[in-house]
C-alpha cells in the first residue's frame, strides 16, 4: 500500500468506511480528523517547523487521554498539524479479561466512538479555555482587540475563527485507513512524521 493512494478527498461519506468490517476488532487504523473549513487554529508552520499554540496543545493533550479514558487503545505516531490530526491507533483486547481473545465488542469502544470522545473533548476543553480569556478580560466584548502575550496564545483571529464556528470546530466526518501490514506502517508513519516539512504542498494546506 503506498501512502500516495491514500486521498481522502477522492472519497464520499459512503466509500470511506469499509462495509461489514468489525471496528472493535483488534488492528490499526491510520485517522485524519480536518477542522471546518480547514481553518488554521491549532498554530503554525514555517521552514518545515510545526508550532502549536495552546489550542493545538488542547487538541494534542486530549489525544494523548484517549489511552486514559480507554483501557482497549494504544496511540502510535500522531500529529497536530495547523488545521487537521494524524494518527495512528490502535485497538487492543480487554486487558481485564484474559480469556477475551477477540478483542472488545461493545460499540462505544469502536473507532467512530474514539473520534467522537476526543472532538467532544476537544470542543470542551477549547470552550473553557476561551471562556477564561474572555472573564480575564484580555480580549473585549464581541470583535477581539488584541492577543494574550503568552507566547504560545492563539491569535485573535484564531479566537474569532472559533467563536464564529459557534465551537463547532471538527468537521463532521473523519477519514480513516486500515493498516494491513508493516511496510503499510511504516510508510503512514514516515507521512505523518515528516508531515510539517511538506505542510505547503499538503492536500490539506490551507
């Protein structure tokens, strides 16, 4: 599988899934999460070097909970890139049953429940945040003024951008690829780790 033929854009809502395959099944799935409108929210890159701002280091805490908040996951490489999530998970068996050989079945440990758990995290997380810029006073009522100084704040216009979503940040589907073996792996994981170095010619480049 080359890295190459994978392009989300290519696909409709109907062809991204595959029919009839178990999610809960243990395996490894290659996910791409784009915010709406591939706004550029999470920071920025210049000269192949990806910096987040404290929006991008919600949205990569929270990523790093879901192994917290699900015993039947392992991450693998992932990235926060300015406008849109790479990574790679993984689904285990139930550590807590020995006998269980076929790995979790119930629907909320499906990768569709993993995405949703960390958008709502996200979303909330990236809620509380502002709210308690805005009761800081640091930016004013209704169009924002000016940026926090801390040197990882999100713009004003970043700020904005999210109001303006009405918090409504991910873009309702997502994009997701099985991984079927090692040379498989091994190419998505070079993609997402060389990501930021080819951000401007990135499909999702905004």
């Amino acid at each position: 599988m080359s890295i190459n033929k994978y392009n989300p854009d290519s696909h409709n809502r109907k062809s991204i899934r595959l029919s009839g395959y178990n999610y809960a099944q243990e395996g490894l799935y290659f996910i791409t999460l784009c915010v709406q409108d591939r706004e550029n929210i999470f920071g920025s890159i210049s000269n192949g070097i990806l910096t987040l701002n404290t929006i991008g280091k919600i949205a990569q805490k929270e990523w790093l909970n879901t192994i917290e908040v699900r015993d039947n996951v392992e991450l693998h490489e992932f990235i926060i890139m300015p406008n849109h999530i790479h990574g790679i998970v993984e689904i285990t068996k139930d550590k807590s049953k020995t006998e269980d050989n076929i790995g979790f079945k119930s629907p909320t440990q499906t990768i569709g429940a993993i995405v949703r758990g960390y958008k709502i995290a996200t979303i909330k997380q990236i809620k509380e945040y502002i709210a308690h810029i805005d009761s800081k006073s640091e930016y004013s009522k209704g169009e924002l003024q000016f940026a926090p100084t801390a040197p990882t704040a999100p713009t004003a216009q970043t700020i904005n951008t999210i109001k303006i979503l009405d918090y409504k940040i991910w873009q309702r589907n997502y994009y997701e690829h099985i991984i079927k073996d090692e040379p498989a792996y091994q190419n998505i994981s070079n993609y997402i780790l060389t990501n930021p170095e080819k951000w401007y010619d990135d499909k999702f480049h905004k």
